[in-house]
C-alpha cells in the first residue's frame, strides 16, 4: 500500500478516532464519566483536574492501537493527492492596487528551489524597461511562490543589487498544490531602481541584479516538495489612494520626509553573490557584532538606517525562552547545559563606530510550525509574509560621518543564541545645492538599559521573569541649504516576560509585551518644524499542554492571543495626521507533533486587521477551521466593526 494513500487512511482513522477520544478524554474531562468494566486508565492536567476513564478492554486496545501503529502508516511510502490550497495574509494591501493598472510590469526572476541548502543566492541580470522610467508613483513588488510537494517553512528574501528589500517565510506546505502571493511597497527604495535604469551606470556595471535566497533540502521521500518563484516589479503613475500610502501593516518608523532616499547604501555581506550566506550575516551570541564599511557623501543632509532580521536553531523560539536558574546565576557568556534557557529578552541594534546608534525589540513573528503549525494554514501570522524592518534615523550623528572617510556600523543582538540572519539598508538623502554640509552632535544620552531578571525552578517546573526598561535620547544639526535643521530622536522601552511551566513541564504559559515610544522632532531655532510620535505595542500570549503519546510524539493543545498597536501622530507646522493600527489574531487548536513535524492536528485562527487616519478607515476579517476560510470580509467603513 503506497505511503500517501496509507496517509489518507491514517488520516480519516485520526479525524475519526483520535480526534474524538483525545476530545472528550483530554480536552473536555469534567464530561468524560465512563463507567465501563475492567479497564481503568488515569489521567491528571495540570489545571488541577484529576478524573478516571474506565473503558472495555475494546476501547483500551483502539487507542493503543491508534498511538502504537498509526506513525507507522504515516510513514509508509505513496503519493499525497494534489489539494490546491491558497494562503494568504489578511493584511492591508498596496495602495496602487486598489483598482489600478500598472504602467507596466517586469517579470525580474523566475527559480525553482529544489536542493538549495548552502548555495549562493539565486540571481537574474536586470535591465529597467524604457517604456516606464522614473519618476514613478509608486512601485510594487510581487514574489508568487507555489509548493510542488510536502515541504518544510523556509525563510526567503529579495535584494535588488545587493540591497534587501523583502524578506518573508513560506508556509508550511502540507499538501501538493500550496501557492501564495506576497506584495510589498517598495517605493522606498526607487533610488536603486533609478540606479539601475541610468545607461551610465548600467555601462560601467554591465547589469543591474536581483537576486533571491530559499534554502531548501529536498529528499524525494520525505521532503519532495520544490518552491516555483516568480519575482515581479509593477510601477504605477498618477495619483494613489493615501490610504496604504501612509499605512504599513507591521512596525516601520515613520518619517517627516516624504520623498525616497537619494541614495541607499547595503550594509550587508559582501560576498553575498558567491557566498553561501547570500547576503546575510550570521549572529551567532550576543557578543558577536556583524559590521560593515561605509562612506557618505559629503552633503548628506539625513541618513536612516534600516535593519532587516529573523530568527533560527536555539533562537527560533526566542519569545517562549524560560529564565532557568543555570543562566541566571551563572555566566552569560558561558555555554548554556540547556539551549534556549536564558529568557525571551531580545534587543535588536546598531553601532556606529563602535557608538550605539539606537535599537528596538524585535516584533515576534510567529513562524508557521510554531505552537500549532495547523494555525498557519492557510492564513499566515502577523508579519510572516512581509516581515518588519526596523528604522533608525542617524540623522543627529552626522556631524560624526560627514568628513569624506570610511566609517563602520555594527550590528548585534542582545541576549542573542545561534543565529541570527541579520542586514541593512542605509538611506541617504543629499543636498542637490550644496558639495558640502556642516554638522554636530550636541546630545548623546544612553543610560544603560535596565534588565532584571527572577526565576524559580525545581526540575522541570517553575517560573521566570524579566522586566527590561530604556531610554535613549540623540540631538544633532545639520547646516545645509534648507538652513540649521537641529534634529531630536527620542526613544523608550518597556518591555516584559513571564513564563510558567507546571505538571513536570507538560503546561505552559507564555505572556510577553513590548512597548515602544518614539519621537523625531525637527527644529529651526525656537521654531519646531515637524514632529513624529509613533507608539507601538505587541503584546503575546500562549498557553499550551502536552501529553506524550507512542513513537516519541507528542500530543499538544494551545491557545495564543497575538496583537500589533501601533499609533502614530505626524505634525508638520500647522498640519497633523494621525494613523491607528490594530492588527490582532486569536487561535485555539491541538496537534499530535512527532519533534518538529506535525502528524495530524485541527485549528481554528480569527485574524481582525483595522487601519484607521483622518480620512479613510480600512477593516478586513478572516476566520479560518481545519484548513478552510470560514469568513472573509472587507469594509472600508469603521461603521461596519462590530
């Protein structure tokens, strides 16, 4: 019997059998009163529930049957039949996409990513169409990616010349057929894409490049599936609606400035074409700083660094990290007996020659076999399909790069376990009137951060906290000809953890939140030229219970509670706009997990995204179960939320 048709049959047996009894016996004990003769299991949850199921010896040998022989079935060989299975991300759209058509489009690079684990980054010779040069209303990009087979999540990003412009992960493909479509803004970045449609350039050069990373293993038994890509540009013209134009549906700093960067310098591997690292750079401890070189030019006037992250090996759980006591009174530098045991604390941030530059809590993406991969299918968590980037505006410590040498950023994680995948882009904006500008930094005021940590174990079981609290402040002008802009960049942290393990480590509770505050303010003299205030919260909650069950699986049931708020106030002299983000799911479901890998499991996720501003509102809702969308509604009226 081939292994896809045994899966089949294993599966119908599961949605049947085990479903039911790990339903009533486990999920629902207060009204499981079998009194059945002779056979007597006991059970115990760490909820305190204590009940007996008293069952035939029938009964007795259908569960050991399903628990001792069913991952046999599963992994027999044979074809899963082809489902075609969309996923997708209930997130805000591009706003040139709302009823418009694109003054053309580029198909930039196709791939198939089969065995691709430790080889160089995929890339394509890019030449701009003359039918669509600059300037441009806005530009998006598309990546569409289809599963050909059972495969795992991978992470996977896009550079256009050496500069990283999207990263994201697949999801879980669990099915022949499974496809996706991801669009991103990528406006920000049209000083490449200019670069790149200069014939100067492109003569000296020969060619523009794109390029796509996807680490794939393939196994024709058990890993089969192959990632199809297909990398678009789509540049639009004319007027836009505002509504996306000021929206982004995970962090990002906002800006006073409206117009994109005159030039964007990669901070990132150099050997990213040949290397197998692609662009990336590996962060490995929280002593270990990724730097790279740079140079400005001298009549740059403002300068904003943008950091790209994600998280993998001991660190792909890092906000479910327990505190044990091993970490806590012991050396952090010293190698943990335990991966994963020194607490969900994570700072993301920058140097500049040695000097930190500022940094920020990483937003936890919630990868798709995490907790309960059958949440994640097919809506993916908040941020997998486009993860944030983080902004630091370097604009006061100019007066520090402005004297035409080679100066060094430096990048590093705090609290940091192997690996990290991280890089950056620099935005540069120039002064057209001048060959030179002046500048200082007047401010610099970096207490340092606050952390205290608690934690209780005995054997398995116990608790831990960390509380963690920042503020930095940097003041610097800038002489150019827009005159002495002096500007202030202040930023506060807080941010908690909370776990507690009970029932020799069969129950866990995570309960973990950040709080940013930011302000850029803009000054000429006494008179405050613009402001930026943006507030950000991302609270994260997961309660879970495991019961280990034959084969060395695990039977798991979890709930988790995910949200993004984010604020942001912008005021430019008489003007103010202000901009709400509320982007919230909720999930409840169990699965039986052999390691990392599901074997059978059910899920229901509720994702509610709301962007509201001064003139529009956008609301869109998708509930999903077992596999399905259950609802799917869009409004762009706030009179239509519940």
């Amino acid at each position: 019997m081939s292994r896809r048709r045994n899966e089949g049959i294993a599966k119908h047996i599961l949605n049947n059998s085990i479903f039911v009894f790990f339903f009533l016996f486990i999920l629902n004990p207060g009204r499981c009163q079998y009194h059945l003769p002779r056979r007597r299991a006991r059970f115990s949850l760490a909820l305190g529930l204590k009940f007996e199921i008293k069952m035939n010896s029938t009964q007795y040998l259908s569960i050991f049957f399903l628990l001792v022989f069913l991952p046999m079935l599963i992994n027999s060989e044979g074809p899963v039949p082809s489902i075609s299975l969309e996923h997708l991300d209930p997130t805000l759209p591009p706003a040139a996409l709302a009823g418009q058509i694109p003054k053309c489009s580029v198909l930039v690079l196709q791939q198939e990513f089969t065995d691709t684990t430790g080889s160089t980054p995929a890339s394509a010779n890019y030449t701009h169409p003359r039918e669509c040069p600059f300037p441009w209303t806005r530009v998006i990009l598309e990546l569409s990616v289809s599963a050909s087979d059972l495969q795992r999540d991978r992470i996977a990003a896009v550079w256009i010349d050496g500069s990283e412009v999207l990263r994201t992960t697949t999801p879980l493909p669990m099915a022949p057929g499974a496809f996706w479509t991801v669009r991103k803004d990528v406006s920000r970045y049209s000083a490449i894409l200019r670069r790149l449609g200069d014939p100067s350039y492109t003569a000296a050069r020969g060619r523009g490049i794109i390029s796509m990373m996807l680490e794939n293993s393939y196994s024709p038994t058990h890993l089969p599936g192959v990632y199809s890509a297909n990398v678009s540009l789509h540049f639009y013209r004319g007027s836009t609606t505002t509504t996306a134009a000021a929206a982004a549906a995970h962090p990002n700093t906002r800006s006073l400035y409206h117009e994109p960067a005159d030039i964007i310098l990669p901070i990132s591997n150099p050997t990213g074409y040949l290397g197998s690292n692609g662009f990336w750079f590996h962060i490995n401890n929280e002593t270990h700083i990724q730097t790279a070189p740079f140079a400005l030019p001298t009549n740059a006037y403002r300068a904003v660094l943008e950091i790209f992250v994600s998280y993998h090996g001991d660190d792909q759980f890092w906000y479910t990290n327990p505190l044990r006591n091993s970490y806590l009174h012991g050396s952090p530098g010293a190698n943990l007996s335990t991966p994963r045991a020194n607490g969900g604390f994570r700072q993301l941030y920058a140097n500049i020659d040695g000097q930190f530059a500022g940094g920020h809590i990483p937003f936890p993406v919630i990868y798709p076999r995490s907790i309960n991969p059958f949440f994640w299918s097919p809506v993916a968590a908040i941020g997998a399909f486009d993860m944030p980037s983080y902004d630091l505006d370097l604009t006061p410590f100019l007066g520090l790069l402005l004297d035409g040498r080679t100066h060094e950023i430096g990048l590093g994680v705090r609290d940091a376990q192997a690996y990290w995948l991280v890089s950056a882009n620099l935005h540069v904006w120039v002064d057209l009137w001048s060959d030179a500008v002046r500048a200082g930094l007047v401010h610099y005021y970096v207490p340092p951060l606050k952390v205290n940590r608690n934690a209780e174990w005995r054997n398995l079981d116990g608790q831990s906290e960390i509380n963690a609290e920042g503020l930095w402040q940097f003041t610097g002008w800038v002489s150019s000809s827009r005159g002495n802009v002096t500007t202030a960049v202040r930023q506060k942290i807080k941010f908690k953890s909370q776990i507690e393990v009970q029932n020799r480590g069969a129950v866990t509770q995570v309960e973990v939140n950040n709080k940013e505050r930011m302000m850029v303010e803009m000054s000429r003299g006494h008179q405050t030229l613009g402001r930026a205030q943006m507030l950000v919260e991302a609270p994260l909650q997961v309660q879970t219970t495991s019961v280990n069950a034959a084969g060395g699986s695990v039977f798991r049931k979890a709930r988790l509670f995910h949200q993004l708020l984010e604020s942001v106030v912008l005021s430019e002299g008489q003007a103010m706009t202000t901009s709400t983000l509320t982007d919230r799911q909720d999930a409840e479901g169990s699965a039986l997990m052999r390691g990392e890998e599901p074997v059978w499991g059910s899920g229901s996720t509720r994702s509610s995204y709301k962007y509201r501003d001064d003139n529009t509102c956008y609301l869109r809702a998708v509930n999903t179960a077992g596999g399905v969308i259950m609802i799917d509604t869009t409004s762009p009226s706030c009179a239509a939320e519940a």
